[in-house]
C-alpha cells in the first residue's frame, strides 16, 4: 500500500510565505493528503538529521535526505497544550488558550474540514483531550495514553488503511492526520527494541522509571 502524504508542521504558513526554492519544493496541486506527526519531549540535536552521532532515528534521517528540513524553529509555548494550542491556530497561546482549554475561531483541522478533507486525530498525550478542545475541526478524534507504543501506532495506520479502501470503501476525499507520540517523554521505561542504544553499566537517576503520572480525564 502507498500512501502518498507531506509531513508538515506549518504547511499553510510555508505555502504562502517561504523562500522561492521552498515553494518549489511543496505540492501545489490542490488534493494532496497531509500527515502530520508529531512527538513530545524530542530533540532536535538528538536526530541525526540535525548533527547527532548515535544511531537514534535511522528512519527519520532517511526521510529527511529527501524531505524539507527547516533549521530553525520556535514554538508558542512551554508546555504540550499551549504550544499545540499555538500550532493549530497561529496565534500565540494566550489568546486561544485560556483556563486550559482552546477557543480558538479557527484551527488548521477546521480549516481543512470545511475545504473537503477528512480529518482524523489520534494522540497518545493526556495532556490533549477532547475535555480541553483539541477535537476541533476533526472529523476522528481519539486519545490513548496508556496504550504501548506498538498498539497505538495500529489504529492511525487502521484509520488510512480504511481511508484508502483496503479494509473497507475508499473515502474520495483527502484527508488531514495527525500522530502525536509522548513516547521520548518521561516515565523512561526500558524498550527491548533500543537494548543497543543504552549504555552498559548505567547507574543514574533513570534506572527506574520516573513515578511521575498526570492524570487528567482520560478517553478510550
């Protein structure tokens, strides 16, 4: 199965705005599906992609060899909800985040919805319930932040998989994903798949798992 989709973080702005051979670079044509992945707690200077020496993100390095890769980028806010908050909105978090919830008269997801896309959000952070506005404008809208890495990444490839009619009609539309992963973010916990990348004999103060839990209300 291909799934033909641009990994974006300010799509729209770039579009509009960007540096002629970074216009150049992005879809003109009108249609094109959108992707956008997103993780908490990840650096940049930790990817290879952007200098780092150990073998971290072997597929995002090799994304990035063919992609457009920006150098410098700020966020909003501090923290998870008032820096996607900002993301989704274009305005800083103050004026769309208030009392821990978005009011915004515009997100991206809703701009896109009213131009025809599906729209389909599944996010493994707490922090971006429905609870706090963070559905608005999508169509699919589904937090997991309890499930193991593995069994969430299935339901947003579930979600493309019907989208693109291999387990069900094909949807004609175009759609708008995001994927956002808290993986890199605390409690640390041992992940047999990345044994190579621990260091041997290690006795910090990550050896346990941090107690940390957040727990605002949850969805299934």
């Amino acid at each position: 199965m291909r799934l033909r989709a641009t990994l974006c973080t300010a799509l729209l702005v770039a579009v509009g705005c960007g540096p002629p051979d970074l216009r150049r670079a992005l879809p003109e044509r009108p249609g094109v599906n959108v992707l956008i992945i997103t993780f908490d707690a990840l650096r940049a200077d930790h990817l290879g992609a952007y200098g780092y020496d150990r073998p971290v993100s072997p597929r995002l390095d090799a994304f990035a060899e063919r992609a457009v890769v920006f150098e410098s980028a700020r966020v909003g806010g501090q923290a998870t909800p008032t820096s996607f908050a900002s993301a989704f909105t274009g305005f800083y978090p103050h004026r769309v985040f208030r009392k821990w919830k978005l009011d915004a008269p515009a997100t991206l997801a809703g701009v896109f919805q009213r131009a025809g896309y599906r729209t389909g959000a599944f996010l493994h952070n707490i922090q971006l319930v429905r609870k706090r506005g963070f559905d608005a404008g999508f169509e699919n809208f589904r937090v997991m932040p309890f499930a193991p890495e593995d069994k969430f990444t299935e339901v947003p490839l579930g979600w493309l998989r019907q989208h693109v009619g291999v387990t069900g009609e094909a949807d004609p539309r175009p759609f708008l994903l995001w994927v956002h992963y808290i993986s890199p973010h605390e409690p640390y916990k041992y992940v047999e798949s990345a044994a190579h990348l621990y260091s041997p004999g290690y006795r910090g103060i990550y050896v346990e798992s941090s107690k940390v839990n957040v727990t605002p209300e949850a969805e299934s």
